[in-house]
C-alpha cells in the first residue's frame, strides 16, 4: 500500500477497454444465463483458435484445471506424479490432494524451470513402476524445455501436464514447428485469475487438449461426472467458467498479444538497463532467454547474489517500489508437504544437494513491477534503485 510503483495496474489496462468490457457484461445481465451462456462456448472456440488446439474447457480457476486434468488421467492413489520443487503450491498440492504422491525434481537455477540437465537427467533417477505423469511449470512466463520433457515422458510412459498458467501466449519450438504453451504435453492447464497474462475479473481457469477422448472426460468430470443430465458416470467436481468472466475473457483476449508485447518490451529495457550497469553480473543477474521459447514475462525476476535480496526489497519499499518474493520456500520446504512428498533423498542416500536449486532461488529471486501499462520512467527509476543500493550494501 502506498507505492509509488505498484506490481501491477489493472485499472490502467481496464479503463483503455472498459466500454468493451461493460458492454460484454451487461449483455449477460440482459440475457441472465449467468451459468452455461454462450459467451462460455464463444471464448473456449476463440481461445482454441488462438492457441491452435482441438479442445478448450473452462473451468473455475487453475487449480481447478491441474485437479481435473490428474482426474482425467486415471491415476491411482500412491502414484507418484514428477513436479518441481521451485513453483506455485497449486502445481503440487492437486497432487497430494487426490491421493498421489508428489516426487520433488530441481530446476534449471537461470531459468526456473524444467530442463533437460539439472532437472530431467537427474529425474530419471526418481523414477519407477509407479510413476505415472510430470507436470512441468512454465514459470514466470516462459517455457520448460518440453522437447526433455516429451523424451523422458516417452521414454517412461508419463503423461504430461502442462502448469501453463504463467504462460499464456508463449511460444514452443518443437522442431520445426511452433506451438503454443500449453497445448504440448497431453493436458494443458491455465489460470485466468485477474493478474495473469490473460486475466479475468474473478477466478478462471481452462484446459486444453489434442485428444478428443480425454476432451470428452475431462468435460464429464468438470460437470459433476455427468456424461447426460443427473447420469453421473464417475465421481466429478462443479467448476465452471461462468459467463461473466467468459464475457470479460472474450474482449481481452483480442488484446493479448498486444499486452505480451508490451511485457516484453518492458522487460528488454529492464534487461538493457541492467546489463548496462552490471555488466559482469557482480550484483545480480537478469531473466535468461532461451532458444526455444518466447517468453512472456509474467514476471520479471531477477537473482539478487550476496544474500542482499531482503535487504534491497526492504530499500525499494522504502523508495514505494513494490516488488515480490515468488517464491520464498520451495515446495519441499513447506509444512504442509511434510511426511507427503518424495525427494531424491528418499531414492538415494547420497543426494543431499537434490534441490539445491531450488532452495537458492527461493533465497535470492526477486520480482519487479511488470505489466502491460508500466513506463521507460518507472523502468529507469526502478533499476536506478536497485543498482545504486547493490553498489553501496
Ligand atoms: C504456476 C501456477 N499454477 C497454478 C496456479 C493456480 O491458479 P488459480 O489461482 O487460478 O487457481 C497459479 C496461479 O495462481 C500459478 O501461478
């Protein structure tokens, strides 16, 4: 509260489309079908589209979809399920909720996320008769190497889901071929909680997949298990995209490439600013690129070296620039996955550094302001802060 430089102004990006939006709104308070309107078919075809997949489901938020996606798959409870250990709880806890259990892997410490060395060469070793799925985090924006992912998945008969819900919008080479976030592995999963890529005004969720079949059970189970009005075939869950956010949905998205764009942007001039300043990385280093995805930048997150990153947050509040810790625990470290989740530790006594990674970038990452509607002199100012308080700590 009280900052100058917020994380993220939704009411700038809002108010340049707010007729728009009220418009989209009110048309579902004139036709009242709050629940199952067409504006809910409308956007899951227009996002299909965008996204260049047979399937989109909306449900009620991304957790939701991570839920419904382990539901689908037909897993067994004491299955283990591959998650790393840097990213959102959500990833995890679906896991632990229905039953499976959660084998911590590491990842790449530049990238934060799933890679074919640190993480999946290693991965392999978590590995058995047991393990069925990977779930595989495009975190802050930019996506885990899925070509390693599919490899392994092959390999060991895993099936892959996607935590898309950072990266909406991203862009995959595989091969040749450029493919969506999302709509690589067998079941995508999204958020469109408010502050996301693409976000609603509420909760928001969908999954996207090739496969009819699974298309079809994943619809059943995100409506009760019913295949036919009150026949129930399995046991399901109530979520639902309602129509609102649908509505709300259907006029962003016109508008999401246009806002990656200016995410980008900001993040080349942070980046520029930056390198230009700390060209050695003796302070910190800035978000790494790579090859063979664009990156969205959720979030721009730096890793602050020399154990000054709470120091320099601390300094940035104190000048209103509000930053983020995501996240200050890795999952292995949480109470809650105590006595639940695996770790290599518990494959091989001699693993003692299993998430190495992992636990550093919880102690040194730091996310700035990033958002569509942020300025150059925001952007100037902020890294003017952190670079004269990292010279002078
Ligand atoms: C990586 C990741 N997975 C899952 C989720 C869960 O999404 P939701 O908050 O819509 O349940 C989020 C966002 O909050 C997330 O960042």
């Amino acid at each position: 509260m009280g900052n100058k430089i917020q994380m993220i102004e939704l009411s700038k990006e809002h108010n340049a489309i707010r007729g728009e939006i009220e418009t989209a709104i009110n048309k579902v308070i004139d036709s009242s079908a709050f629940i199952h309107g067409e504006e809910v078919e409308l956007f899951e075809r227009n996002l299909e589209r965008y996204l260049g997949v047979k399937h989109v489901i909306g449900c009620a938020n991304g957790t939701d979809a991570l839920q419904i996606a382990l539901m689908a798959l037909d897993l067994k409870p004491g299955n283990q399920v591959l998650v790393p250990a840097f990213t959102y709880v959500a990833t995890a806890e679906v896991i632990a909720l229905l039953k499976l259990i959660p084998v911590m892997y590491d990842v790449n410490p530049r990238t934060f996320n799933t890679d074919g060395v640190v993480s999946l060469e290693k991965v392999e070793e978590l590995i058995n008769d047991n393990t069925k799925a990977i779930v595989p985090v495009h975190l802050f924006g930019q996506c885990s190497d899925m070509n390693a992912v599919l490899a392994v998945a092959n390999r060991y008969n895993l099936k892959v889901v996607e935590d898309c819900a950072q990266a909406l919008g991203a862009k995959y080479k595989v091969g040749e071929e450029e493919m969506m976030a999302g709509t690589i592995g067998n079941i995508g999963c999204t958020s469109f909680f408010p502050t996301k890529n693409l976000g609603a005004m509420g909760d928001g969720g969908a999954l996207f997949t090739n496969d009819d079949a699974l298309a079809q059970r994943i619809r059943m189970i995100a409506s009760h298990g019913q295949e036919k009005k009150y026949h129930h075939k399995v046991i399901g869950v109530n979520s639902r995209l309602d129509t609102i956010q649908a509505a709300v949905l259907n006029v962003k998205l016109k508008y999401l490439d246009g806002y990656l764009a200016k995410r980008r942007q900001a993040a080349a001039l942070y980046t520029t600013l930056f390198t230009k300043a700390d060209p050695q990385n003796k302070y910190l280093y800035t978000p790494k690129e790579v090859e063979f995805s664009t990156h969205t930048y959720h979030q721009y997150t730096l890793i602050i070296k020399d154990n000054k990153r709470d120091a320099l947050r601390q300094h940035l509040a104190e000048k209103g620039i509000a930053s983020m810790i995501y996240y200050p625990l890795p999952l292995s470290d949480q109470e809650a996955f105590q006595n639940i989740a695996l770790r290599r530790e518990d494959f091989s006594k001699s693993a003692a550094d299993s998430l190495h990674n992992s636990e550093y970038l919880a102690a040194h990452v730091l996310s700035l302001p990033m958002n569509p509607t942020i300025t150059a002199e925001s952007i100037e100012l902020i890294v003017n802060e952190v670079i004269n308080f990292l010279k002078e700590a």
